[in-house]
C-alpha cells in the first residue's frame, strides 16, 4: 500500500465516547464514529488487563466486520481498579456512592487498552497509571452525583471534568486515564503505517 494512501486511509472509532473523539482529533485525526455493541460482562477470575485489551479487541473486531480490509479501526476500554476489582460504570446513585467512599483517600489504578484492526489485522496495547484521591466528604460525593458526569464512566469520575478536584496527583498517561491512550495510539498507527 502506498504511503498517500496510508496517510489518507480511513479511520473509524468504535466507540461513541467524546472524549475518545476529542483526543483523537488532538492528535489530527477526525475519524467516523461507529459504536460498538458487545458483551462487557468480565469472565469469572479474568485478570483486569486482559479484560481491558480483551474489550478493545472485542470492540474493534465488532466494528471492523461492518467494513472493508482498507478502514482502520480504533477502539479502547478503560477500567478502574481498586484492591484488584474492576470498577465499572455506576448503575445507580447507590453503587456510585458505595464506589466513591471506597474510592475516597486511596490510591487506584487505571487501565486503558487501545486496540487497532486494519487489513485483517490486530494489534493492542495497554497504558497503566495510577490515581491517588484526596479523602472525600459525603456531601461531595452526593454533589458530584448531582452533575451527572459520573453516570457513563468508569470508576465514576472524568478527570478531564470536576472529578479532578479529587485527585491529588497521578503517575502515568492523563490521556489513557480520560480514556484513549495517545502514545500508545500513535505507535499502533505508525506500526500500521499511517503518517501522523
């Protein structure tokens, strides 16, 4: 394949997360957007990594089946991890609550895998960084609630939004915590080929 057409090739995002758009646009990428609709239930006694990269693969390869070999398809899952428990998106006010008390005052790890099918192909990595959290008041966690930006994230809280008035400091990718990892992003698609 031609590098103008490497550099011109189509990128999709399976994934209907705007964060993920907008780090993707940061980087000069603006892909079309094609949700994907798996089962993200874990497997009993599956370790939080391969969860994760397992998740990304699953999505891309959902997405990458509704077009041709030529697209690229990005794709990424994220989860929060806390005493060696995913931490998922909260169901409800009540197990956001229950999560942001245990939350409160520690240290969490956050994992974001991002995975890249093109040509048949697939290729994964894997960003690990961790989250320390002031200790938190009741009262502000029922506030935060009330902003609705936990409601669709993982661990229940948006570094890139009013969550980030609980975080004291963090060790690793600020991008890979909101969602999509950008180093790691950018080394799929140089791998593949395409000019960033």
């Amino acid at each position: 394949m031609s590098e103008a057409h490497l550099s011109t090739q189509r990128i999709i995002l399976a994934s209907a997360s705007p964060r993920r758009l907008e780090l993707l646009r940061q980087i000069g990428i603006s892909p079309d957007v094609h949700p994907a609709h798996i089962d993200e239930t874990p497997f009993d006694d599956e370790a939080a990594a391969d969860y994760v990269i397992r998740m990304a693969r699953e999505k891309a390869a959902a997405v990458a089946s509704c077009y041709t070999a030529n697209e690229m398809i990005i794709s990424a899952d994220t989860s929060v991890i806390l005493d060696n428990r995913i931490l998922g998106k909260p169901r409800d006010a009540e197990d956001f609550i229950s999560m942001f008390i245990q939350l409160s005052g520690c240290m969490h790890e956050v994992l974001s895998a991002v995975s890249l099918a093109t040509d048949g192909r697939h290729g994964e990595m894997l960003s690990s960084s961790r989250v320390w959290f002031r200790d938190i008041s009741e009262a502000e966690i029922l506030a935060y609630w009330e902003t609705n930006e936990p409601t669709d994230k993982a661990g229940g809280y948006g570094i890139q939004g009013k969550g980030a008035l609980f975080i004291e400091k963090i060790e690793g990718s600020y991008s890979g915590i909101m969602g999509l990892p950008l180093y790691e992003t950018g080394q799929l698609l140089q791998r593949a080929g395409y000019k960033l």
